[in-house]
C-alpha cells in the first residue's frame, strides 16, 4: 500500500470538551481522509472515533482499524466490524497508564512503511500521548501532518 492509502489518526480527547474544537477536528478528519483507503486508530473519545465515523460515512466507506488499549485490534469492512489478530497480550504492560503509549508505538511499528499520520493536538491537554506518537511516527520515517487546535 502506499503512504495516502493509509492513514494513523491521533488526537487530544479533550477536543472532544469544546464544539469549536470538535467542527474544526472533523473538517480537518473529512478532508485529510478522503484518499485515504485504510484509516487506523486507537480506542479513545475524539479524534479517534470521529475518524471511524467520518471513514464510513464516506460516499464510498473507507475500511478501519481500531487498536484497543486492552491488546485487541478490529476492522471494519463491508459495513460491519470483525476481530483481527491482536496487536499484544494483556502482559504487554500491567500498568494501565501507560497501555495507550504501548498500543501507539505497535501501531506505528505496524504501519512504519504503508503510511502517513494525521495529528490533532490540542496544545493544553496535559498527557502528550499524540505528541509522543508524532515523535514515533517521525522516527520512524512515517510523514506526519499535525494540525494544533487555537483556542479563541
């Protein structure tokens, strides 16, 4: 696959807390996937899911990936969600804070050469997990575009 087929997403949930914030991450989502024809993600409110909404409510619906943080990966095709192969056993990390920083590097290792990254960041949010999988990402050769929420 080449990088414009498959697209990670990443994104501060708490763009989820502001409606300004939630039209703007969706309008920058709806344009940035349009190529696309794989969108991967974790599990998390925001950014991620939106990326899964806006994928299949695309004219012609965008096969997805979701990494949940508990170890499972599923896809959805053909208009319905099935289980894939987990990305790692629940032993992968014991520590529940830092499964998200986890699930983000096997994404990244993952997709090293078939994709790009779209970032949402939200400067004020204080965990820095989509900053640290930018930083993955771009050891990794994976070109990334972040795109940082102004609040007015």
């Amino acid at each position: 696959m080449s990088a414009d087929q498959v697209v990670i997403v990443a994104g501060s949930r708490t763009l989820a807390d502001d409606p300004r914030a939630v039209a703007w991450a969706r309008g920058i989502l709806a344009r940035e996937l349009a190529s696309a024809t794989l969108v991967v993600a974790g599990d998390a409110r925001g950014p991620d899911v939106w990326a899964y909404e806006i994928a299949r409510g695309m004219v012609a619906p965008i096969d997805c990936e979701c990494w949940r943080t508990i170890g499972s990966r599923h896809g959805w095709t053909g208009g319905r969600w099935r289980t894939l192969s987990p990305w790692a056993t629940p032993e992968t990390t014991t520590d529940p804070h830092r499964r998200p920083l986890v699930r983000n590097a096997a994404m990244v290792q993952y997709y090293t050469r078939a994709a790009r990254m779209v970032a949402l960041i939200d400067p004020a949010f204080r965990t820095q997990g989509t900053q640290h999988t930018v930083t993955l990402a771009r050891a990794a050769g994976i070109d990334v575009t972040e795109h940082v929420w102004r609040a007015s």
